[in-house]
C-alpha cells in the first residue's frame, strides 16, 4: 500500500465522491439498492486502492460503480431505465437528473440510445465528466472519448428529433 493510499486517503475519497457515487447508481435504476451498491463499490475502492490514478478517483469510481451496476443487474434480470417510483433521501428532487427521470418524453429518448451512447450522455450530463475525466470513465483515450460523446450528442439529438 502506498503512503498516500491509506485510510486518510480512503476516507477523503468517501467523503468527497460517496454522494456522488449513490446518485450515480440511483439515476441508472438501482434505486432502493444504491446506498448498498455505493458501498460495494468503495470495498473495491479499498482492496484495489493501489491501483487507482491520483486525481482520477471520481472517473474510477463512476467506472467501478457501472461495473457494480451491471452484476447486479444481471442477478436481478434487468429493470427498465425509467420506472424510478421510490424515492431516495441523498437524492435531491430538485437534481435536474431527477427532473428528466421524471419526465416520460425524456425517459423515451434515453431508452432508445444504444447503452454505450446513454452512458456517455448520462456521464456527461449527470456526473459532470468532461475531457480527460470522461476519457478515463470510458476508458479511452481523450480522442475518442470526444469522438464518442461527439456522436452520441448526434444520435441523442436524432431521437429527440424522432419523438417530438
């Protein structure tokens, strides 16, 4: 373990990003499930401490927590993307992802993206990621993490236009 990944680091980061790693997996359909998830995610965050870039906790995490997402969801057979009914207390109502998962019209236009395209748009709107943080998320270069977002705005765009 390095000097600097220790548990001081380790609760910097939870403190820091452990909200932002619950809205993460809330607004993706874990909704009762996002506060166990989130913390699955940051025991991954501890045993693979060494191994995450400094500076790019954040991008690791949101990586780490689609991955935790994604079991779960294959044990659970999937849910929809927005049929979010409960309610989580850490996720404010006023939270403009909020406002889209309750709109139908909005909730349409998602579904219809293909995955890669949803979670680039969802990375960017939602979670703030831009440039090399969006990069690291997706795990490319920045190159075509621009490309990519480039071309989901495109396709996002069409079926805006599609369902108006």
């Amino acid at each position: 373990m390095t000097a600097a990944h220790d548990e001081q680091w380790f609760e910097s980061v939870f403190s820091e990003h452990g909200k932002a790693i619950v809205k993460f997996l809330y607004r993706r359909g874990a909704y009762a499930e996002a506060e166990d998830l989130a913390a699955e995610t940051f025991v991954v965050l501890w045993r693979k401490r060494d191994e995450v870039p400094d500076g790019a906790e954040l991008p690791w995490l949101y990586k780490t927590a689609g991955l935790t997402l994604s079991n779960w969801f294959r044990k659970k057979k999937s849910l929809p993307l927005g049929d979010a009914t409960e309610s989580l207390d850490s996720v404010d109502s006023n939270d403009p992802a909020s406002l889209v998962m309750e709109n139908q019209g909005m909730r349409t236009v998602l579904a219809e993206l293909s995955e890669r395209d949803r979670e680039i748009i969802l990375a960017v709107a939602w979670e703030g990621l831009t440039g090399q943080a969006l990069a690291d998320y997706l795990g490319v270069s920045r190159n075509a993490a621009d490309v990519a977002l480039s071309r989901a705005r495109k396709r996002l765009e069409e079926a805006i236009a599609r369902n108006t």
